[in-house]
C-alpha cells in the first residue's frame, strides 16, 4: 500500500455502488474524493428513470448510507416497495450526495479517462507500491489531474453499450444509422412516445431491459394502432427470457418475463429467434436488418423504423489500461469473480459473497466493484456492490475481520437449471453429467437447481447450492470449471 496516507480515497462514478463507497468510507473517518461524469449524481440511472426496478428499496439502500442518511433526519422509504430509476435518485442518492461529509469530496462533471501511478508506466515494478495513483479527469476548464491514495473504481457499464452485431463487434452499416437506433431503455411512453408510435419497431436482445423495452412497446401498440413489435433473440429457447415467474424470489422480476410469455403467446410479438445481427440496410427509408446464414438461408426482418437496442453493456477498460488489472480473458471482470457469475453456467442471480479478496488486483489498491467488476455478466444487483464497498473499505481502514466478513444473500431469479446452457438463451448451471449436457436444459421449476450430486472442485451456482457445500453437503455443481490461472512466476532477476 502506498504511503501517502493524507492523500483521499478516490472514488470513481457516483451510481449507488459509488456512493455506497462513499459513506462507508465516511464512516471509517476517511475524506473520500468523488469524481462523477454527470451534471448529478446516479447519471446512469437517469437514462432510464421512468424504469420500475425489480428490487424493493430493501435491497437498494447500503447500511451506511442509511446510517448517515438518518442521522440527518431522512426518513427511509418503505421497504417492501419496487421504486423507479428516478425515485433512487430523487429519494435516496441525492439527499445522500447532499451530505455535507460527501458533498464536500463530490466533483461532478469530472469524467475520468485514465488512471495511472505517479511517475511510472504499467511496466515498472520496482517502488510501485509505494506510490500514489494519478487520475486524468475531463472538466469544464479543461483535462486535470488528481493524486489519490487508493482507487474505487464504481463506473459501471452502462454507458458503454454492447453493439447489435451478434459477433459482439458493431454490425455492418450500424454506425450509419445510429440516428434509428436507441441503445438501452428509451422513455417508450413519455418523452421519447412520439419517436415510436405507429411505428414498426425491432428490439433486440433477451435480459430484463429488452423484457422492459417489448412490455413498454406493447402497451404503446395498444393505444397506438400500427405501431408494430418486433423482437430478435439470438438463441433459440427463450427459457431464460421468460425467466423464474412464480419461482423468482423477486416477484416483479418474475413478472417481467411472465409478461412477455403471454405477450408472445397471445400473437402479440412478431419473434424472431435464432436471429444473429449481420448487418443493417436501408430501403427506402426503412432497414432491413440481416442475420448471419442459417442453415445456407440468409434471414432478413424488413422494413423496420426503429431499432431498440438492449444487448447488455460492457465496461471502460481503457482507463485502467496504465494499471496492473488481471481480467476474466472474456467477461471482462474482476478475474476471480468470473467464476461466480458466468452466464454460461449461471442463471440463479444470486453470487457467492466476495470482498476485498477476490476484488483485488495485482495494481495494489484499485478496486473496481459495482456493476463494473461484473464486467459483461449480468445480473448484477446493487445489494451485492453495497456488501463489495463494504468490506474494500474496511480493509482499507485496516479492519481486517470486519473486510473478511462478508456475507451476502440475494434474491434468486428462480430459473437455475441443471445443465449447462446450450444456447444463447438456455438457462441452466448445475449438476451435470457428460450425457445430461447433450440434452435441453430444464429451469429449476422442473428439475430443481440444488442438491444434485456436485462434481469435485466445481463453484456454487447459487446460494443454496453455497448452503449446503458448507455444511458438508453435496450442492448442484455448476459445469466445468475454467482452467487455473498461472501460477505467477518470480522474477529472476533485480
Ligand atoms: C434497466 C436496469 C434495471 C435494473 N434494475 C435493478 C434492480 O431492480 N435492482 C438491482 O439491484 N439492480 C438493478 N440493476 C442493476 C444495477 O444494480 C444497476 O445498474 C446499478 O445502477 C449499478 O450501480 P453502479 O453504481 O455499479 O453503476 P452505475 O449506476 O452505472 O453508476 C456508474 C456511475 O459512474 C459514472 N461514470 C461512468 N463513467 C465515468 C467516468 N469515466 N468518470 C467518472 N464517472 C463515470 C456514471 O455517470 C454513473 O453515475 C438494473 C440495471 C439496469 C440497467
């Protein structure tokens, strides 16, 4: 750790993971610095802020905001009540960032582009530790520099989205016509009505925002005739998509997918499945949208107006770029935490609890956490960022017990089937045989996500699965492990 302890905490972004940050490390008697991109604070969530959150406010608020926030007079929302993107920001992280302890470190439209050490580049071991971090920021008075003592890094990935080719690179002809796209959950029946109405409309992908998107569209398609829904999956099964139901342990999150089974049951979804974006055309004003060949056949969805774009979100790895960050080769994550969390293998929604540990990197003293240690997985919760921060903070402050406490339960999605995925939206994870792989997944509902029998060394799929492996028990297993990582090597010479 390096050993300028008088300089401040740097806290990069300030969502709810960020200023969760914040206050915990308020508390621990610590000065932290806030350096936000936006004009105010939870500027990611804005984008969407007429969104209803699957998650009751007693998962979204951190304990020590909570604490601090009530020594001030606040009174908490009701716990058991789904708030919007807005109400998070309007109810609860603002009244935060007004707290004269965060208010005083917070610099809003402060966009961090890089993140170094002082002096050196990423090549030079020796005295690195030693030295503090140096963070470029973007401002209105133009590029600066901020010396820190340690890295928070809470920028999530939200304003990095993923491109519609199914090959994860832009499709062909999308940057032409990025005035048709909207990338993300547009304000489909308020500000942004007008841009949709009567109109034939794609959305892509097949995680909760896309189920937002389709539910808000339909609704437009009712109270405005001619206006077309259109939705391209990549996979095949949409199991995943019409997600737990009754099973998910939170019920609004549950109802997401219910709706879009009876939406796509009732005919009213033109549903194109299996359909890997290519490339966009224009015709006449209108795209023809082109799949990769299936089959020898070429799929093509014609005459689309506009598209709505929810394929997920990836994270800034250009700012750590000058750090020594050790990433999952293709979630982009934090390395250890790739396991937990592989979409490949995971659907539960839940994570094992982690911290400090499986947080660090080889660059002693940046963190990235939130949404962003997640990297390109989804299912990230806000609970599991609040109990990150949580124990970065304490090990920061030297409370060592307290930083290896970590204890975290979340609510499961109630779809975490018992095979590997096969498909892109097949959802499964435990308790695989060889033979069992060749077959479809089933959703827990069928099959049960736990107590199968748990093959050796294999990582818990869900918390129940967590459960029982520490008391002994076999779990569900989830799937191959990857392989190791290398073990590091020493240097031979000075
Ligand atoms: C549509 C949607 C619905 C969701 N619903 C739920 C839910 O119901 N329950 C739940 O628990 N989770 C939900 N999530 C998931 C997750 O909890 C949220 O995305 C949450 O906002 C993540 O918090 P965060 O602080 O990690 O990142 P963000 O909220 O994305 O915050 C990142 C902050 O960093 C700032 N920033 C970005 N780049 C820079 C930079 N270079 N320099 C400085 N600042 C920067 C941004 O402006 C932003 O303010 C949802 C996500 C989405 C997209």
């Amino acid at each position: 750790m390096n050993t300028h302890s008088s300089l401040p905490i740097a806290v990069l972004g300030a969502g709810p993971v960020g200023l969760a940050a914040a206050a915990h490390l308020v508390q621990r008697g610590f000065k932290p610095i806030i350096l936000e991109a936006g004009t105010s604070v939870g500027a990611n969530l804005n984008t969407y802020r007429q969104v209803r959150l699957f998650s009751p406010w007693q998962y979204n608020i951190d304990r020590a905001a909570a604490e601090l926030l009530t020594r001030a007079g606040w009174i908490a929302p009701a716990a058991d009540v789904l708030p919007t993107a807005g109400e998070i920001i309007d109810d609860y992280l603002l009244p935060l960032a007004s707290l004269a302890e965060i208010a005083a470190g917070l610099r809003l439209q402060h966009r961090v582009i890089r993140i170094t050490r002082q002096g050196i580049d990423k090549v030079k071991t020796a005295g690195r530790e030693s030295l503090p971090f140096v963070i470029r920021v973007e401002t209105p008075e133009g590029e600066q520099e901020i010396v820190a003592h340690s890295v928070i890094d809470a920028t999530g990935t939200w304003s990095q989205p993923n491109p519609l080719g199914a090959n994860g690179l832009p499709a062909l002809g999308e940057r032409q016509v990025a005035d048709r796209i909207a990338y993300g959950m547009p304000d489909i029946a308020g500000s942004e009505r007008g841009r949709f109405t009567g109109k034939r409309v794609l959305v892509v992908g097949a995680g909760h925002s896309a189920a937002g998107n389709l539910i808000a569209l339909a609704q437009l398609a009712e109270e405005a005739p001619g206006t077309q829904v259109v939705w391209a999956v990549r996979g095949n099964n949409l199991a995943k998509v019409f997600g737990g139901g009754d099973a998910d342990q939170l019920p609004a999150r549950g109802l997401l997918g219910t709706r879009i089974r009876q939406l796509q049951q009732a005919g009213g979804l033109e549903v194109h499945r299996n359909f890997r974006i290519h490339a966009l055309n224009t015709d006449g004003g209108r795209l023809n949208v082109v799949g990769e060949a299936v089959d020898g056949r070429v799929p093509v969805i014609e005459s689309i107006d506009e598209i709505v774009a929810a394929t997920g979100a990836r994270p800034n790895l250009e700012m750590s770029r000058e750090l020594r960050v050790r990433l999952d080769p293709w979630l982009e994550s934090t390395d250890a935490l790739a396991p937990l969390i592989d979409p490949n293998l995971h659907s539960c929604g839940s994570v094992r609890p982690h911290g400090h540990r499986e947080l660090a990197h080889p660059e002693q003293g940046y963190y990235a956490v939130g949404a962003k240690s997640y990297g390109r997985a989804p299912n990230f919760l806000m609970a599991t960022g609040y109990e990150q921060v949580r124990s970065i903070v304490a090990a920061l402050a030297g409370d060592m017990a307290a930083a290896d406490d970590v204890q975290l339960e979340l609510p499961e999605t109630g779809v975490c089937s018992s095979r590997p995925i096969v498909g892109d939206d097949d959802g499964s994870c435990c308790g695989t045989t060889p033979a069992q792989a060749t077959q479809p997944a089933a959703t827990s509902a069928e099959a049960g996500c736990c107590g199968g029998k748990a093959p050796a060394g294999v990582d818990a799929c869900c918390m129940q699965d967590a459960d029982e492996k520490a008391k002994g028990n076999v779990g569900c297993g989830c799937g191959p492990m990857k392989p190791a990582a290398k073990p590091k090597v020493s240097a031979c010479c000075a």
